[in-house]
C-alpha cells in the first residue's frame, strides 16, 4: 500500500536565482499540475505577479503551460525540475 | 572598468553556478582576464544559442561595474573580444533592439538608463542570491521561448 502511494508521488524541484531562499523540493500527486506548482513555487519564493511581470514555470528551458500535469513531463521519471521565471514585460 | 575587491570576491563566488547552467545549454562563458592576460575582470564573454536552432551562437558581453548591487551592461558582439556594434550579433527578441545595441528590460544598465522608473517598485535590480545567473537564464529563457532569428 505504502509502495503504491510512492509511486503515485513525483519529486520537484524549482530554482529561483534571485533569492534569499534555496530551491524548492516537495513530493506532489503525480496528476499536479504546472500551475499548481507554479503557485507553490512563488508561495515559497514569496513573490507576486503584478503589472511589470508574470511568474512561469520552465522545463528543459521551455516556458510550461499551467494545465500540463507533472506526470506527462517526467515521463517514467519520479522527479521534475523547473526553474521559476520573471517574465519581465518590455519597455 | 574598474572593479572593487568585494565585487570581485562576489562574482567569483557566483561564476560557478553560471559555468554549470552554461555547460547544460551548450553554451560557456570566460572572464575577460582569463581569454587574456591584462584582461578585465569585469568583464565577461558569453557564448550562447537558442534551443529551437543549435548551429546559431550568439556571443554576449557582460559587464559590471559593483556586483550585486548594480545592473550589467549587456551587448551582444560578432565574436569574443569582437566588435559590439553589429547588427546580425544580435538576435530578434523582443525588447532586444538591435538597432540601438541594447536591451530595453529592466535587466541590464542600458535597459534602466532608458527606463530609469524602473528602479522602484518590482522592477528594480534585484540584489539577493545570484543576479549573475539570473541575467544568464533570462537571456537564455528568451532565446528559447521568444526568439525569432538573427537580426538583419
């Protein structure tokens, strides 16, 4: 039983370069999607959408869209790595 | 450019985070006192490429002056140590004008010189944890999810 709830678990981790915090490591249902961790992320990085800029997540350097589950990115993999972006709007 | 000693010790303990996130994306970076003898290690050379077209490579050209506490000049050139006011060094993104050799997002000197509002509020330079990687990844964020191909 126990072995079935891990392998229904994915590890993510979410770097953020300019912060005072480490990176982001919490094991989620394998059905979470982006921008449920999106949302955890800036929780955890305590940062905030406003009118200069928006928060996204990023695979393999690709921004991810906010439906997309974590199971469909990791594939067999049991840990997805994404970077917190500050999408900066254009002068 | 003159670089003082704590900026110095700053940067050298944030470069290594910078190499490794280069080395994943096939890029690579040098300080400029490392390329050459004499050089200035304020200085240094990006090589870069957008994911959607690995045989491109851009070549970028950071620049600090008090590291983290001010912004970089960002310029792309046609080589290392090349020349700084070509147009096809740079790529189409948006807010990156080739025209005027800058990036107009508040994430480099030239970018806060034509903005200088943008330094209140979120938009300001941001001073905690690693800015020199964060530069690195925005820059290689845009050229894998805005880029439109070399500027003509």
């Amino acid at each position: 039983m126990e072995d079935n709830h891990r392998l229904a678990e994915i590890e993510i981790r979410v770097s953020f370069p300019i912060t005072k915090h480490g990176p982001l490591k919490e094991k989620v249902e394998r059905g979470t999607t982006v921008g449920t961790a999106l949302t955890d992320a800036m929780t955890y990085f305590e940062v905030h959408d406003d009118s200069q800029f928006t928060y996204v997540l990023a695979h393999d350097g690709q921004e991810q869209n906010g439906s997309t589950t974590l199971e469909s990115l990791a594939g067999k993999s049991h840990e997805v790595r994404f970077n917190l972006v500050k999408k900066i709007t254009q002068g | 450019m003159t670089l003082d000693a704590e900026s110095r010790l700053n940067l050298r303990h944030d470069e290594p985070d910078v190499v490794a996130f280069l080395l994943q994306n096939d890029g690579l970076v040098e300080r400029d006192d490392q390329v050459d003898d004499g050089g200035d290690p304020a200085m240094y050379w990006l090589a870069m490429r957008p994911s959607s077209d690995p045989n491109e490579r851009y070549y970028i050209r950071l620049e600090w002056d008090a590291y983290p506490y001010k912004e970089p000049s960002i310029k792309f050139a046609d080589a290392i140590r090349g020349l700084l006011t070509v147009t096809r060094a740079w790529p189409n993104i948006t807010g990156y004008r080739a025209g005027s050799f800058d990036i107009c997002r508040p994430m480099c000197r030239e970018g806060f010189l034509v903005h200088p509002e943008w330094n209140q509020g979120s938009t300001a330079w941001p001073t905690e944890g690693n800015p020199f990687l964060w530069v690195v990844e925005t820059i290689q964020f845009h050229m894998d999810n805005e880029y439109q191909g070399r500027a003509q």
